[in-house]
C-alpha cells in the first residue's frame, strides 16, 4: 500500500478522516517520481504525518513514492475500527463482511506491535480475553 493511498482513505463505517496506522513492515521499490506536480498529496501527507497545508518543509515526495506498506494496521479513532493490511492490500471490509477467526489471528500475530487500545477496545473485534 502507497503511503500516498491514505490521502484519499476514510473510515469506510463513520467516514473519519484521516485514519492512524501502524506500519509492521514495508519495501523499498524502484519508481523515478518523474515530472508530477510536488506535493503528490492534496490533503495530507501520511509518510509525514502533517496536514500538507501545514506542513513547515518541503514534503519528500520523491523518498515516499518508493515506500510501500507491506502489512500494517489502519485505525480510526474516532469509531474505534481497525483494518488490516495485508500484503500491501488494505481490507477495509463493513463489519458484516469480516471473519473473526481472521482478524483475531491477525491480531495476535502483530500483538506486540499494536497499540493496547486497539488489541483491547478495537472494533469489530479485539483479544481482550487473550492479553
């Protein structure tokens, strides 16, 4: 997943904007950036964290655009939903949609990587039973 994707992701569920993440592992890829108009982003540059408006320096869109999320975690803060990634593709999937078994072996398996809050109140399911 581009780090630039989560200039255009909102919670699928309560359309906050923009979402947290926790990036587990990542890739360098070969990609020239070319003559695109810098900053890529139009709202808010994830590799920094910043609002692009706000931002005080010059936005390194050359050193983001060969970044990529291998798995991680998207998380809003203000329903509570978290969304994994994986392999590069975020799932952000509705509740309903959701397999449990699956997002609580994800869960585990990146346990020490993910924040209390989440593992412990993160929706649609959390390990608060296995910490």
């Amino acid at each position: 997943m581009k780090y630039r994707l989560l200039d255009l992701l909102a919670c699928p569920i309560c359309k906050h904007f923009p979402l947290t993440y926790y990036v587990f592992s990542e890739k360098q890829v070969e990609r020239n950036l070319g003559d695109e108009k810098k900053p890529l982003c139009e709202i808010y540059c994830a590799y920094k964290k910043v609002n692009v408006k706000d931002a005080k320096e010059e936005l390194p869109c050359e050193e983001c655009f060969k970044k990529e999320i291998v798995d991680g975690i998207l998380y809003c803060p203000q329903c509570k939903r978290w969304y994994p990634v994986i392999d590069e593709i975020p799932r952000m999937l509705p509740d309903k949609l959701r397999r449990e078994s699956e997002d609580v072996e994800f869960l585990k398996k990146y346990k020490d990587k993910i924040p209390r809050e989440i593992l412990l109140e993160g929706l649609p399911y959390n390990i608060k039973e296995s910490i």
